[in-house]
C-alpha cells in the first residue's frame, strides 16, 4: 500500500497557512478504505532542536493536536500520530546518523542559516536531517511531496536510503521526491515576499486558525499593499504587487470572489469576510472538542499505536541489517 505521510511541528501555534497549505489537504486526502493509508503527525522530537519552555511546548501541542481533529482530520480514515510516542522514529534516526557523513549535513543549508556558527545551537538541529529520513523511511511511502524548503533534506533521506541499502541490504523504499503544484501559498500580511510562518517572532502578518474575527479583520485591515490607485489596483502581479496578490489569493482560497473589487478597502472587506467564514466551523468544532482533551489524547495515543506498529518491521530489518 503506498502512503501518505505528513508531519507538523509544533513550534507556534497553526497559522491560516497551515490549514491552506497542509491541514486542508490533509483533509481532502483521507482515504475512505484504511487508516493505514494516511499518517499525519506531530513532530514534537524536531520542536526540541530550538529551545521551548516545556508548559509552552505541552500547550502548544495539544492544540495543535485538536486542531487536527477541529480541521477535519477523522480518525477512522487516518492514523493520527505523535513521533515522540513511536520511539522507532528516535532509534533509527541513531542508525541512520551512523551512515550520514558530517560533509553531508554541513550542506544543509537549513542548518546553515539556521544554526552554524551560533554558539548556543543545539547538536540536534545539525542532526535534525537524519531524524528526518527516520520520520520518512519508517513508513516506505513510495513519492514524499515536499515544499521547496526541505526538498534538500528529501534528498538526502535518498541519498542514506540508497547508501544503506547498498551497504547492508535492500530494507528501505527509496522514495521520490515530488513537489506539488504549488497552491495556496499564503505570505505574511506584513512582508508578503516572505511566507507566512507559525513561528516567527514578530508575528504581526500572521492569521493564528483560533484567531477571532476582530483579530482577522484588524490583521488584514493593516495588511501591506501598494499606492496604485486606479482602476485596475486591485489585480494580481506577484512580483510588482505582492501584498495584492497574496489578498487576492487568500480571497480565492477561501472561497471568496474579486469580481466587481476596485478599491483595497472593499478587497480587504471580502478577505475578512471570507477568512471569518473559513475559520468560524473550524473554530466552533474546536471549542467542543477542547472540552474533552482526554478525547484527544486517546485519539492520538491509538495513532501512535498504529504507527509503532507499521514502523517496527523496518526499525528491525535494519537494525539486524546492520549487525545489532
Ligand atoms: P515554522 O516556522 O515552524 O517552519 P511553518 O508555518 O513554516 O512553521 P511547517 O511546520 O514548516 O510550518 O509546515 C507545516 C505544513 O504547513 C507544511 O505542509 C507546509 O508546507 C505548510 N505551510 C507552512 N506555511 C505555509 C504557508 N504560508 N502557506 C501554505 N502552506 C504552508
Ligand atoms: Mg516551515
């Protein structure tokens, strides 16, 4: 059977992006015949490469964790999972460190930007890529669709893949890399040439999935746009008028339409309006489901059983593989 597979990492809390970008989609992709076909996690492991206060993190997650639910996501059609509860995830990340070269993830360039050079920076962030491959190899998915951002660490899960099996015998599924027609993209409302991120400190141009309409409307009344005044402002160019652009295709995302828009303040009506609707049922669901978190956890401590599952023949296979 081939997966899908998907992992978040609570560091900040969900942002409209998330849910256009990966929520919503997880949602549509659920499939009606197995939960075994799709696995969407949360890597809670990944979240300790930068410091976290351990209350912030905890509360942090189990949002995160109802937000799944509120969102869509039905257990029945997809294993709901955390990492830190399928410790293959962390044992084979230790095996696969032990076939990684430091060459290797000295070119990441995520952890160049992120990490090099800074004395307070954490050994697992420079490991973060093998624990990546782990999150990926565990569960033999066939294509690992991927943004631009870690396209680079997909390949270098291919890259040990290929090396381990060559070394030790054929135990993993050498996954293709596939980065999917882009979509619904969603930019900061403040600096548009940047994507909106759930955790970025000044977070201003960010719409948070629990925000409540006065916060939605107040953060795309402030939204960055441009001083063209005439007839045709309101059209989308992403390079000569990003912060248009990005309203026009939050509108769109949403279900809203332009038609019949000249002015940014009548744009920035229907984006709010339109946002309000799309988050409203989310929200409402959430509200009801945070009422009983022991409801949540049980969903997610069944996921991770089923995950520990499907992961442990491949945690064994290559343990035995490599002489253990
Ligand atoms: P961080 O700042 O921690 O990287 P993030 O908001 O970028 O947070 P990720 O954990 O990197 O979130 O990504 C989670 C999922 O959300 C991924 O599937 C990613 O493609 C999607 N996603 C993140 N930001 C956006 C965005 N602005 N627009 C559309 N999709 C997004
Ligand atoms: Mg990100």
């Amino acid at each position: 059977m081939d997966r899908n597979l998907s992992l978040i990492t609570p560091t900040g809390r969900l942002t409209l992006g998330n849910y256009l970008g990966a929520l919503r989609r997880f949602v549509a992709a659920q499939d009606d015949s197995s939960p075994y076909a799709c696995f969407f996690g949360l890597s809670d492991l990944h979240a300790l490469t930068t410091p976290q206060d351990p209350d912030v993190l905890r509360a942090t997650i189990a949002e995160m964790a109802t937000l799944f639910l509120a969102a869509g996501l039905d257990p029945a059609r997809a294993t709901l999972f955390r990492q830190s509860q399928v410790p293959a995830h962390r044992d084979l990340a230790y095996l696969l460190e032990c076939t990684a070269y430091t060459g290797e993830l000295n070119r990441m360039i995520q952890f160049k930007e992120k990490g090099r050079g800074v004395p307070s920076t954490r050994v697992s962030l420079y490991t973060y890529p093998a624990l990546m491959a782990a999150d990926i190899l565990l569960y033999r998915p066939s294509v690992v669709p991927v943004g631009d951002d870690q396209r680079q660490h997909v390949e270098l899960t291919r890259d040990l893949a290929i090396r381990f099996n060559h070394t030790y015998g054929p135990v993993f599924v050498v996954p293709e890399v596939r980065t999917p027609a882009s979509g619904a993209r969603v930019m900061d409302l403040q600096e548009p040439a940047r994507k909106m991120s759930k955790s970025i400190e000044n977070d201003s141009g960010v719409i948070r999935l629990l925000d409540p309409p006065d916060v939605v409307r107040r953060r795309v009344a402030r939204a960055v746009t441009d001083s063209d005044t005439g007839p045709d402002a309101v059209r989308p160019d992403r390079d000569a008028k990003p912060g248009v652009t990005n309203l026009l295709d939050i509108l769109d995302a949403c279900g809203g339409s332009a038609d019949g828009i000249t002015t940014y303040g009548a744009l920035k009506s229907a984006v709010t309006e339109a946002v309000v609707a799309t988050l409203e049922p989310v929200q409402k669901r959430y509200a009801e489901l945070a009422a009983d978190p022991a409801y949540v956890a049980s969903v997610f401590a069944d996921g991770s059983a089923r995950a520990r599952e499907v992961t442990a023949s491949v945690l064994a296979d290559a343990t035995a593989a490599m002489g253990l």
